[in-house]
C-alpha cells in the first residue's frame, strides 16, 4: 500500500510539474523572449543581465521605454537606467525599437508568469 501510495503521490508532482511546463511553454510572449532578451537574461536567474522575476516590481510605462530605448533614458539620466547601467559593469541595455508596444507586453507578461511558475 505504501509502495502504491508513493507511485501515486510521486506520479501527482510529476503531472503538476508538466501542467506548469505546457503553462509556460504556451505563453505568448515566449518565442520574444528567446529571440531579443534570452540571449542576457533568464526569468528565475542572473545571466548576463539581471534575473527578471521582479519586473512586476517596476513600472510598466518605465519599462516599455527602458526596452525599447534605453539610451533615450541614459541621456535623461534616469535614476533607474543609471544604477542598472553601473551594476552590470557600465554596459548599456540594447534598444528594441523595432518590437512594437504589444509585443514589449507580451514579454512583459510571459516573464511575470514565468516567474510564478519558477521556470527559466
């Protein structure tokens, strides 16, 4: 019976740890990610870049710039940009100026939902 119930309980973990898997291999946003920001940075992990599993911390507006123009915010010298541009040995973060506002979302929200699922 214990065998049984081991089988059982181990075979559970196995199923929620596929749920979340499909969950997050499903996300929009996802195929973004891997082409312009997988190449620095991970969801869970420091890469590169810095670990993204906090962005829900910043501001969405803040962000949607900082991704696609972070130059434009290094001339302003924006607080943000510039203690970020100091912590990852002085390297600035490339411009995205070609993905569109939508698309910065959907990365937005596949990193944020990642994050809770703890996949990278």
């Amino acid at each position: 019976m214990f065998f049984t119930l081991t089988i059982f309980l181990n075979s559970q973990d196995s199923i929620s740890a596929s749920k979340s898997k499909i969950v997050t291999d499903s996300l929009p946003g996802k195929d973004l990610f891997r082409r312009n920001c997988g190449m620095c940075h991970f969801v869970n992990k420091p890469f590169i870049g810095p670990a993204l599993n906090r962005i829900n911390e910043r501001n969405k507006n803040w962000l949607i710039s900082f991704i696609r123009n972070s130059s434009k915010l290094m001339l302003k010298r924006d607080s943000i940009t510039m203690v970020l541009y100091e912590q990852y040995g002085y390297v600035e973060h490339p411009n995205f100026k070609i993905l569109s506002k939508n698309e910065i979302k959907e990365i937005i929200t596949y990193i944020e939902r990642a994050s809770n699922s703890n996949s990278h």
